[in-house]
C-alpha cells in the first residue's frame, strides 16, 4: 500500500480508504447501500488495517449516525493507529437548526459525531455540502474554533463547486483561519466532470482530493455489460444516485467493454483497472472504497501495487472523454493557457 500527502499537509494516508456508508442499514435509503453490522464491520475493518488501509471514512448521516457507532465499535483499540475521517452539514433531525453549517450546527454535531465513534478527535472533518444560507466566516471560524480545542485536526469539505471552495480558502487566509486541505468528490471514468474546474483548481491551491463513489455505484465493475443486468445491488435496489438516459448508457458500455479487453490482457478485474486509473491522476490523495463483504473488499485491494502504462490510460481517457459545457469548451481549444489540458486530449 502506498501513502500519499494528504493534500498540502504533512500527514500520510493510504491510497485506498474504507467507506463505511454500508454500515448500518437503517433505512431503506441505505440498506440498499449495505446493511453490515457490528460484528461483520469488525472483520471488515481488521481485514482494512492488515492491508495497511489507515484512513477511515464515514458521516454523521450514514444511517443516522449508526453507522458511525458501528465503525467506533469496530475500531476500538486501535483507533489510536488510524486517520478517522466523518462529515456534518445534512439534515439530522426535523429541526430548524439541524441541518446546515452554521455554528450552532456544526459544535452539537460534532459533540455527537465524537460520542457516537468514542473518540476525543476527529482527525478529518469535512464539511458534507455547501451551505449558501449560512455565511462562509461563520462555517469557517467555528472550524477554526474546534481545531483550537483539539476536537478536530483537519477541515475538508466535499461536493463543493469551483466558487464555494475559492471562497472558502481566501476567507481563511483573509482570516489566518485553518484551511480546507482536501476536497471530497465524485470522480470516476464515468463521471469525468471533476477535471474541468475543480482538478484545476486542486493543482492551483495545492488542494488534495479524495474520492468517493469511484466505480459509479458499481456501474464499472464490470458485471452490468449490454448483455447483462444484474437484478440486485445498490441501483437496482434504488440506493444510488445516479440517473442514466441512454446516451450515458451507450458510453458506459463502451468504458465497460475497454476495461473488459484491459483486464483479459493484465490479469485484473475492470473494477481494479477502474481504481488503478483514478490513483494515477493529477491531485488524488485518496480513494474511497466501499464494501458489502469481505470478497468485495479483498478484491479492491488488487487495484494497489501496479501501474497502467500510458497507452492503456491513454484507451481509458479516450472511450470515457465527454465534451465539457461553457465556459470549459471554449477553454479547451486554448491548451497552452490550461493546466490540464492534456487530460482533455
């Protein structure tokens, strides 16, 4: 396992982390997403640290808040020797100030989140979404105020847009406030977005990036292919996100088919293949993984340890390239003025 910079910080974290968005099963939101309980999530989580994983990533809404319980049973002992990583900001309970960044907010759930996984700290606190209704000083202080009493180490944000985090870091060196070192986002073949504003904006300000959902909720692990349609998982038991018309269907069969060709020619699985590129591109710090049991996990591990050669990033960016929207189509025909623009080719 490698570590990598976690952003422009002088912590080490693994290259691959454990999301514990399956731990709990509460609802039928996220029961379709797992429903691991304690005495699994503990294998699990041993399962993590024998691979050297030392990163752990989980949220105050993941099953309202059970699975964050489950994942501080599991670890116990030895949460001394991990990086724990969880998020405030959406809704947790029906009242009017239980939900958003504000600081009466953030400090009750933080408190929480501390009780739940029994610890004294959160290592990496992120900010779970953008919140417009509440100014960004006030978030940004009270981040700054729970690093100051140690209740927090780091503050990264996720599912930010370009303006919320540029924002957000002018605030803090405004301020000399502690500052986002890691923004959370969707990233995959399938969804290539990412690159056009935020990725530029990571090489910039120096800004790691960890990554969730990074086989599109299992679209490119290779068991949906035209022919097949798996009639259970987290799409078909309606815990995924994603909306695909039949454009997006066309190209993810496409990407599927060149990981498909891909992994008969190196002795991996297209998820592996899928992973392997996203940990070779430009500001990752980290890539999350998820797991419904122990052979979906020890699979995922064979995307470390390796390294796809340039003619097979160069099949992977082609058969998954999208043409970006305004302003970023306009930016794209001036390569000389863009930091990435050979992700574009």
């Amino acid at each position: 396992m490698e570590y990598r910079r976690f952003g422009n910080t002088g912590l080490k974290v693994s290259e691959l982390s454990f999301g514990t968005a399956t731990f709990g099963g509460s609802n039928d939101f996220f029961k379709a997403w797992g429903n691991t309980q304690d005495n699994e999530a503990k294998r699990l989580v041993d399962i993590c640290i024998d691979q050297d994983i030392n990163l752990f990533d989980t949220a105050n809404v993941y099953s309202d808040g059970l699975a964050e319980s489950i994942l501080g049973k599991a670890l116990g002992a030895k949460r001394k020797d991990i990086v724990l990583s969880t998020k405030a900001t959406f809704p947790t309970g029906q009242g009017v100030n239980d939900y958003g960044s504000s600081a009466v907010h953030l400090m009750k759930a933080c408190d929480e989140s501390l009780r739940r996984l029994g610890t004294d700290y959160i290592d990496v606190y992120h900010m779970h979404g953008f919140d417009a209704n509440t100014p960004v000083e006030e978030t940004l202080s009270t981040l700054d105020r729970l690093i100051q009493s140690g209740k927090v180490r780091y503050i990264a944000c996720s599912n930010f847009s370009g303006w919320h985090l540029m924002k957000s870091l002018s605030v803090s060196e405004k301020n000399s406030w502690s500052k986002y070192v890691v923004h959370q986002v969707y990233y995959s073949l399938l969804n290539r977005e990412f690159e056009w504003e935020l990725m530029p904006l990571g090489i910039d300000q120096n800004m790691g990036t960890m990554v969730w959902s990074p086989l599109s909720s299992g679209l490119l692990s290779g068991k949906y292919r035209r022919e097949i349609q798996p009639e259970n998982g987290r799409i078909a038991e309606g815990g995924s996100p994603l909306k695909l018309n039949d454009t997006d269907k066309e190209r993810m069969y496409d990407i599927v088919d060149v990981l498909i060709k891909l992994s008969e020619e190196l002795g991996k699985t297209p998820a592996q293949i899928a992973i392997r590129w996203l940990l070779q591109r430009p500001t990752i710090s980290n890539v999350i993984i998820g797991a419904r049991n122990e052979e979906q996990l020890v699979s995922n591990f064979g995307a470390v340890g390796w390294s796809l050669t340039l003619e097979q990033i160069k099949m992977l960016d082609k058969v998954s390239d999208v043409d970006p929207i305004y302003p970023y189509s306009h930016q794209k025909n001036f390569p000389m003025l863009n930091a990435v623009a050979d992700l574009y080719k």
